[in-house]
C-alpha cells in the first residue's frame, strides 16, 4: 500500500503544490490517527493531499486497506536529498483508518492477533 500510495501522490500535481507550499525542509505528519491541521491551511491534513490519499486508500484491494501496521509511515514525493515527505501512522492502525470509516479512536486499540 505504501507503494501504491507513494506512486500516486508522486504524480497528483495538486499534492505536489500543497506539499511544495507546506513543506519546511522537514517530513510533514498528515495523519497520526485523524488529519493534521497545518498553518494556513484550509481543512485537516492538506486538503488535497487529504482527498487523493483517500480515493487511494478507498479504490485500493481490500488486503490493501486492511493491512495491519505499527508506527509511522514515511511517503517520499520525489528521489534525492531535500525531497519533500508525507508522515502518517501512529500507534497501531489499518490503511482503512484513514477513510474515517471507523469510529474515533478505532485504529489505535488495534491490535494484531
């Protein structure tokens, strides 16, 4: 899923103006269990970067989405030093948390059998 998600937000040119706007030379955390507000933005975990990881994560295999995972998450937008990253994950969570489908909190008390 990671991939997956990485391939596509590379080429979204939205996500790419919204980072390139946000992004401070550091990782910027869009998700730890619900969408991060950043400064002078409209909506939680950069709108646009918010929608297309959603309608990913929401078209993505159902494996996919209910893949187990543990902390964080680094997405990297382009190759090289200084390449502008996307940080979520927290805890123990499932890629379909990031839907919201869940119920607040839901991600968090997952935990693997």
């Amino acid at each position: 899923m990671t991939r997956r998600l990485q391939g596509a937000l590379r080429k979204d040119p939205r996500v790419q103006a919204a980072v390139a706007e946000a992004h401070a030379g550091k990782a910027l955390m869009v998700w730890n269990g619900d969408w991060v507000r950043h400064t002078g933005q409209d909506g939680n975990g950069l709108a646009a970067v918010r929608e297309a990881i959603m309608w990913e994560v929401g078209f993505a295999p159902q494996a996919c989405r209910a893949e187990a995972m543990r902390g964080l998450v680094l997405i990297s937008l382009a190759d090289g030093p200084g390449a502008p990253r996307l940080v979520v994950g927290g805890g123990y969570w499932r890629w379909s948390d990031l839907l919201g489908a869940a119920p607040p909190g839901a991600g968090r008390a997952f935990r693997p059998g």
